[in-house]
C-alpha cells in the first residue's frame, strides 16, 4: 500500500482527530490512528469507545489498499516537524511497518497488527432513525450559546450535556447547570417528526472545533443511543446520555413584571471591575436599579476592600435590589452577542431573565435563565 499526502492538510486532520484519543484506555489498540486507504481517498479514524472521528481526506496518489494503524503521539510529532511538502507512505502489507519519505529523508515507524480489532463506530437503527440537515453556522451557534451552561453532576449525568429538541416548528438547544438555564431556539430547523437527544459535552465539543472548518450542509442523524453527525471531510458518532432531560420550560418564570433594558458591553466590563472586589467563596456583587440607573457594589469583609459603580439604563419605574454570584452572570453576558440586553425580575429570590433586547436574526431566539443569591436588604 501506498499513497502521498500534503504533510500540512494531514497534520491539520490529525489534529482535529488526536482531541479525541486516549492516552491511556483499556483497549490499547484506539491509542492509534486507524488508517484505511480506498478508491475514494484516505480515511482515518480516532475513537475513546464512546465517541469516533473520522477524517476524509482526499487524495489522487494511491496505490493499492486496506488498513494500519500508527501510533498517534509518534505521527503526530513527526508531522509538526516537517515544512510544507509531499510525503510519501508506504506501508508493508505483511509486518504493517510504515515508511515515511519526504524531500530530503525516510522514516520507519512500527506498524499495529490487528487492525481488525479496532472497534467499529456504533450503528444508527434504521427503523429509530430521526434526522435532520442544518448549516455548519447554525450548528454551531446552537452549541457555542449552550455549551457553557453543561453541568458536571455526576449525581444527575442527564445534565451533562446538549439537549437538542425537534420539533414541528421549530429545535431547541438547552442546556443546565441548576444555577443558570440556557434556550436556544431555531426557527428555521424543523421536523416532521419530533424527537431529542443529549449531546454529551466532549463530543459537543469536539464538533464545535471543527465546525468553523466545514462550508457545506450538515446531516445529523440520531437513535435512542447514537448520533451521527455528516460534515464535508469529517463523521463524528457519539453515544447520546441516556434518560429524560429536565422540563426546562417548568422553570422559565411567567410572571416577570420588573425588566430593565442596559447595554450589554457596559454591564460586562462593570461587572468584571467591580466584580474583583467580592468575597472570594461568594463572588456575590449586588444591584440596585432605580431611576433608569444600575448600582452594582461588591465588597469584601475580611480585605476591607470594596467597590462601586453606576450605569445608566432603562428602568420602566423598577425599584429593586437583587444578587448574582458575579461568574455565573458574567458567563450570560459573555454569550450574549446583541448590544442591548433586557433583565427580567421578579423578587430577590426567583430566577432572572436575560436576552437580547432586539432580534437581528428572526430565526433566532435566545433566552438565559440565572438565579439570584441572597443579600442583606440594606
């Protein structure tokens, strides 16, 4: 077997795929990259067991074909070292050894034997299939608006990821940590049929990596177990997080009567200032909105350190004091692209709103949750 690849359009693939490879796993043989030449082109494929990557990558120069494996580390460290230029694989069918040969030198690397063995992605039932088609754009946004927001709960593992819901109008993105709830919604992916899944966070991830890279329609398809996303050059399969996701829209508050409109941008760079003065267990920063202006004030006790400031917003008649811890706030505006935001309240112990207080997009609907802490009501 033979073929010639760019060694930089190469590394860049392999790089994509080693964010998924073990260092260490109970199946040593997915420590490697499972290399398979075909007439269409190169595939490589990357697995931890619960989720595989695979890169096509296309290429003119081929001869002959099957499967090997390469330690992923050794190849990739070797391929960081060349310049731009053609190389040359040439692999022994009988003892896997791999020859690499580039301008100037040749390479021997020890092939993996059973190749055979190196588990297969899982299978999407065909009679349990849901699918739908969307832009890497979309996708994307979906992912990056929630992702943030995934919990680590061990004791709850249905929170640790992307719940993604078709529907006949429209899919939701939501995602949960119980201390702020992210909806992202698209009016523009619908579904004859409606059904959802958990994204798990690492495959999540991995896909939001790679997505900036694709320029064509992506096809996600998905079972009660698996979910297969089809991109241009990459195939990611993952195992869905079984259970029943949470009734988010139960904890969304109806009856929100005090809204405060204020720029996005001023807010964040207030909160971050102000915010280096809080205690440092509590991160808890205070604010008073009265008179269209926001007061936010943060102290801690035991420094005898203290701050304060004020910014002029939009109160509509609002008298209120109210506390966030100042991280999980910070992370809602930092999601949040639009100028203006708009807050929505109603006491100092029930959940706030916050989203964009005008649409640039009206397939795009963006609303975060974040609950208060309590404070002194000096």
């Amino acid at each position: 077997m033979k073929f010639i690849a760019s060694s930089t359009e190469l590394l860049v693939y392999l790089q994509s795929l080693s964010k998924i490879v073990p260092s260490r796993s109970i199946v040593p043989l997915v420590e490697n990259f499972l290399f398979e030449i075909t007439d269409e082109g190169l595939k490589v494929t990357a697995t931890d067991l619960e989720t595989t990557l695979i890169a096509h990558i296309e290429l003119s120069n081929i001869e002959g074909q099957g499967k090997f494996a390469i330690e992923s580390k050794r190849l990739l460290d070797i391929l960081k070292e060349f310049s731009q230029q053609p190389l040359t694989f040439e692999i022994n069918e009988e003892t896997y050894e791999v020859t690499i040969k580039s301008e100037t030198g040749k390479f021997n690397i020890p092939g993996v034997s059973a190749v055979d063995e190196y588990p297969e992605p899982a299978e999407i039932s065909p009679d349990q299939t849901s699918s739908f088609v969307t832009t890497p754009e979309i996708l994307l946004k979906g992912i990056n608006s929630t992702f943030f927001s995934i919990s680590d709960d061990d004791l709850r593992p249905v929170m640790n990821g992307i719940f993604v819901e078709l529907k006949n109008d429209y899919t939701t993105f939501v995602a949960s940590d119980s201390h702020k709830l992210v909806r992202y919604r698209r009016m523009d992916i619908k579904s004859e049929n409606e059904a959802s899944f958990i994204l798990p966070k690492k495959p999540a991830d991995i896909i939001r990596n790679i997505l900036p890279k694709i320029g064509e329609d992506i096809t996600v398809e998905f079972d009660n177990n698996n979910a297969r996303f089809k991109m241009t050059g990459f195939t990611v399969v993952c195992r869905l997080i079984e259970g029943n996701f949470p009734d988010y829209e139960a904890v969304m508050p109806i009856n929100n009567d005090k809204k405060i409109e204020i720029d996005r941008n001023n807010l964040l760079n207030t909160l971050k200032r102000v915010s280096l003065f809080s205690n440092e267990a509590s991160k808890l920063v205070k604010f008073y909105f009265h008179e269209n202006q926001a007061e936010i004030s943060a102290q801690d006790i035991d420094f005898s350190i203290s701050a304060f400031e004020q910014i002029p917003c939009l109160t509509d008649d609002v008298d209120m004091k109210i506390g966030f811890k100042s991280t999980f706030l910070q992370d809602v505006l930092q999601n949040i692209k639009a100028q203006d935001i708009t807050i929505t309240m109603t006491d100092q112990k029930r959940a706030s709103l916050v989203f964009p207080s005008t649409k640039d997009d009206e397939n795009e609907d963006v609303l975060m949750l974040v609950m208060p802490m309590m404070i002194d009501e000096d």
